[in-house]
DNA sequence: ATTGTGGACTCAGAAACTTGGTG
DNA sequence: TCACCAAGTTTCTGAGTCCACAA
C-alpha cells in the first residue's frame, strides 16, 4: 500500500518535466507526450494493413515545435538527436512524427483538453453550431427545394445535406484502398440503401471505426424519389451520389452560413436534442429523478450519433447474478411476510433456513423491513433494467465532443444538481470554460 | 478553375488502470 | 479487515473531417 503511493510519487516526479509547456507565458498541460511503442497493427474493422509491423519511433523521426528563444529539450536517448527543431507560430502541436504504419501521416503532440487553446476552439465549435440555429430554416427550406431540382448535381446535394441534417451522418471522405472499406454520406453506396415503399429508406453500411449503422427511417416523398433515380442503371458497389463529394458539399454549405460544414450539423443536432429532452422532461423532484433524466436525453443523442460499445463480456453473467441476488430477496421477502404474520397473532418467527431461530421482532419492525427489502428489490430491477438498455450505447462521445457543456452547466443550476454528478473531474476541467454559464444559457 | 494532396486538428471505442463498495 | 469485483476514469492510438495550397 505505502510502497504502491510511494512508487506512483515516483512515477509523477519522472513524468513532470514533460507534462507541461508554456504558452505565450501561461503553463498549460500537455497531452499525450509518449510515443507508441512498437507492436503488430491491429487497426478497427477489417483493415488492409492488420498484422503489419509497428516500428520503433526513435529522437530522429521527431520533429519538435517551440519558441525562437525557447531551450531545445534534452533528447532523452544519449548519443541521439532530435530530426528537427521548428518555430512556427501558426499551428499548435509541440511535436510530431510519421506514422510508421502510413507514413504519409502523422502523430502529434498536442496540449491537453484542459488547456484554454482546445477549450477556447472547443467553445467556438458550439459557437458555431449554435449559430446553425438561426440558419437551419432557411436551409431547410432550400434544400427542400432542391429535391426536385433537374440539375442532378443540386438535388444530389439537397438529398445529402437532408440526411445529414436528419439522421447526423458523417460527411464521408474518400478513402484508399488501404484503409478499412467504411462511408458516410457522400460516399454512400448503392447497396447501403433499401428503399421500402412507399416512403421509408433502410440504411445499412460501417460507418467510422467500422461501427455497423442500421436505421430505418421514413422519409419525405421527394427524397424517396430522388434516391430511387440515384439507384436506377446503377450496380450495388456504385456511388449513390455520384455527383458528389465533401468538398463540393461544404463549398455549398459555405455559401449558406460562414464557416458551414457536414460535421457541424452532428455537433448541432446533438446539442440541440439535449436541450431540448432536458426542457420538456424535466419535472420537480430529487436529484436522482433529474439525473434519470438527463441520462434519458443523453441516450438519445447517443443513439442519434450511433455510438455504440461492445457488450461487456462479462455483461451476461453480471445480469444473472443480479438476477439470483432479486430471488434471494424475494425468498426473504416471503420469509418476513410470514413472521409478519405470526408476529401479529404474537406467535414467534419460523426457524432459519439452517435451523437457527431468529429473533422477535415486533410487527412495526417486521414491516418496516419489508418495505426497506422491496425498495432494495425495486431499485435492483431498475439498475438491472438501464444496464441492459445500455449495454450497446456509449454515452460518453457524446458528452465529450457533442453536446455543449453550458447546456449541462445551466440546467444544473437552474435544477440544483451538482455538476459533479454529471461531469467527472476531467470534463470540469475540459468543460472550465463553460462553467460560470448564466443559468438562463438555452443552446 | 477544379481537383488532388499534405497537414492539422477533432472524434472514436477498447484496453488498461484506479477507485470504492460489499460480503 | 481484506479480497473481490464492478463501475468509473484515464490512456491509447486509430479513424475521421476539413483546410490550405498547388498543379
């Protein structure tokens, strides 16, 4: 126990030196500031390269970004020197390498998510989500226009943005045949797409990370009509949108609200989806019934966004454990019921299972018991109930990067809930820019 | 001009690790 | 009190988005 404390003080004193960087004079907290060891690539879904060799990074394959004046850090590898110092000013990485996997990519260094650069950008990414507010009519409108545009091109882009907008699809970037076959929007195929007459489209592809999305949704008219012209004279490994791709898609969306993108439709319709689901369910009551609230819309917005866990491996026999320990109640519970009985007609309790005898217990005592076992029985079922409804949503992407946390930070204030209960330590500290939010904050 | 590509950043779920409750 | 285990948290690193810039 001691030597465990002692061993982590040790741990925390080696690593400080690289925890830290200063930015234009203020310490700020680093990332991530260790390379990744070598090892066999696994890589998400069915990857062209699963199985290659990771190589080691050395000092020389790094390339180091710091101030004119700054100290060059010491290379930690005697005999061995970093492959470059920089000094520019316009990007924010403190370092980077290429990965050895693909070299024509890289790994950076960066501040952590508590510092103000990334809480700064955080909070205009919101920023301009909630700007989409005062848009999303007008493009709505527009777009619904266009689903019946001759121009293919038009109605191309009004049927993606559509879904984009509805079902917060990714943009969907090309890839290259050496990463995983997955898509988003612009890059949907023909076989992705189950048209269900009259009206309803049943989605099915991998999508990021290759996570399965399935979804069948009803849709209007017009865009049901559009993808079946889309479909048509086409083979099922073809482009949907074949006129189309993310570039061609935020130029359009550029020209209807500065700095417009795919992406900022998901971090909206989250956001707006939690605040909405917070104002309309939250009634008076204790803090759990809020917290089971808030709970409720944060799933929503996790299943809007698709993000899904593997279930557990352990979830099933946890579930029949959980089970057994309701059935012991239970037998207890009969258990009492009958010595409740006796006890009213001043006989005294049955003997034990292993053959002891109990002691008596008035009739008040005995119900009082009662009720205390149901309550735990009843909070047992419900516990039981969430985890399995849970078993396959992940509810922390969303909080992380979708929802804007002066949602959160507002509504706590206004239902007095403390933060704590929905944000750890590592949010508040990511989130500390939207802490002092005026309680009145609606997205 | 349009398209392609390098670059830099956000977003993603799983694994590893820590904490805390319980029998 | 102690061992166990599930829940919570942090770390890891892969996988997207999107912009700038150039051919």
């Amino acid at each position: 126990m001691q030597e465990k404390k002692a061993l982590k003080e040790e741990k925390l004193k080696q690593e400080e030196k690289y925890m830290w960087a200063i930015v234009d004079g203020v310490k700020e907290k680093v990332g991530n500031f260790r390379v990744e060891p070598p090892g066999l690539f696994r890589g998400r879904g069915e990857h062209p390269k699963m199985g290659k060799l990771k190589k080691r990074i050395h000092p020389r394959d790094i390339i180091i970004n710091i101030g004119e004046d700054a100290p060059v850090p010491e290379c930690p590898i005697p005999g061995e020197r970093w492959k470059e110092i920089r000094h520019d000013n316009t990007v924010t990485w403190l370092c980077y390498w290429s990965d050895p996997i693909n070299p024509k990519l890289f790994k950076y260094v960066f501040l952590a998510a508590s510092s103000s650069l990334k809480g700064q950008s955080d909070k205009e990414k919101y920023e301009k989500a909630r700007l989409l507010k005062d848009y999303i009519e007008n493009i709505r409108a527009a777009y619904t226009k266009d689903f019946t545009s001759k121009d293919i091109t038009k109605q191309q882009i009004a049927v993606a943005t559509y879904l984009i907008d509805k079902l917060a699809l990714r943009a969907g970037n090309e890839k290259d045949d050496d990463e995983a076959d997955t898509v988003g929007c612009c890059t949907l195929k023909v076989e992705n797409v189950t048209r269900e007459a009259p009206n309803k489209l049943q989605f099915n592809f991998l999508g990021k990370d290759s996570i399965k999305y399935e979804n069948t949704v009803e849709v209007e008219l017009p865009v049901y009509n559009a993808i079946l012209k889309f479909q048509k004279d086409k083979g099922p490994s073809d482009d949907l949108f074949d006129k189309l791709d993310t570039n061609k898609l935020n130029t359009h969306l550029k020209e209807l609200m500065p700095g417009l993108t795919a992406k900022v439709f998901r971090t909206y319709n989250a956001s707006f989806t939690l605040d909405d689901k917070l104002a309309k369910d939250t009634k008076d009551g204790d803090v759990a019934e809020k917290m089971v609230v808030y709970n409720h819309a944060n799933k929503e917005v996790a299943i809007i966004c698709n993000h899904q866990r593997s279930v557990s491996k352990s979830h099933s026999a946890q579930m029949t454990k959980l089970n057994e320990k309701i059935d012991e109640l239970q037998a207890v519970l009969k258990e009492l019921k009958v010595d409740l009985d006796r006890a009213r007609k001043g006989k005294p309790p049955t003997k034990s299972s292993d053959g002891k005898s109990k002691r008596n217990l008035a009739p008040e005592a005995l119900e009082k018991k009662i009720s205390q076992t149901n309550a735990k029985v009843e909070k047992m079922r419900r516990d039981m109930m969430t985890k399995e409804d849970l078993k396959t949503i992940a509810l922390g992407t969303s909080k992380l990067n979708y929802l804007d946390p002066r949602i959160t930070v507002a509504w706590c204030k206004r239902h007095e809930v403390p933060i704590e209960k929905i944000f750890n330590k590592s949010l508040i500290a990511k989130f500390a820019w939207a802490m002092d939010v005026d309680p009145d904050f609606r997205f």
